[in-house]
C-alpha cells in the first residue's frame, strides 16, 4: 500500500492506493494517524479511490484507525470507495461504523470546511 497525506485546510486527505493487506501497511497507517493526532489534525478523510483490494486484516487496520481517531476526539470518514471494496464494507457491516462520501469533495465538505 501506499499512502500519501494532502492536507485541505482544517482536513486532512489520506490517499491509500495499491492493497491494503497488513503488515508494514499497519504501520505505516497507525504510525501517519499517530502523527496527525500528534499534530493536532483530528478531521480525516481516507481517500480509498485508488485502493484495489482489502483483506481482513486491512480492514482491522481502517477500524484501528478509526479507533484511534474517535478516541483522541477526531473523525475518520471514506471516501471514493470502490465498489468491489464497498461489497467487503456492506457484508461486514462496517458501513454501520464508517461514515462514507462518494466523492473526497463531499467528504471534506461535510466536516463543514472546504
């Protein structure tokens, strides 16, 4: 996985792309969450658009993070979300735990900024 941070005014964008399968890629998540939570920046949108594929363990890594975030006060939103991944979100019933945005534009938007 790869992830990249764009920060939009009081929002920060999370663009994951590739798989998101465990490993180095939960600590690259926790450890760019940890960060942002450090820094202050407590309004997150993960931008899953160029994510192609999620196992469980990846998911537990987005509940982590979504922890993480809801604990230290903040918001973790989706956004762009594949359909395929959609699917893996709808059967686990994680859609009931993640807010999602069609569009990383809404997202943002809905944190009352941009």
């Amino acid at each position: 996985m790869n992830l990249k941070r764009v920060d939009r005014g009081d929002v920060t964008v999370l663009v994951l792309s590739g798989k998101l399968m465990g490993g180095p890629d939960s600590v690259l998540f926790q450890d760019m969450i940890k960060d942002l939570l450090g820094a202050d920046r407590k309004n997150l949108v993960a931008d899953l658009k160029s994510l192609s594929w999620v196992n469980s363990t990846g998911l537990g890594i987005l509940i982590s993070g979504y922890s993480s975030v809801k604990n230290a006060g903040g918001v973790l939103k989706l956004a762009a979300v594949a359909s395929r991944i959609e699917s893996i979100l709808m059967i686990t019933k994680l859609t009931t735990v993640f807010e999602t945005h069609k569009t990383v534009d809404d997202a943002v938007e809905s944190f009352g900024g941009e």
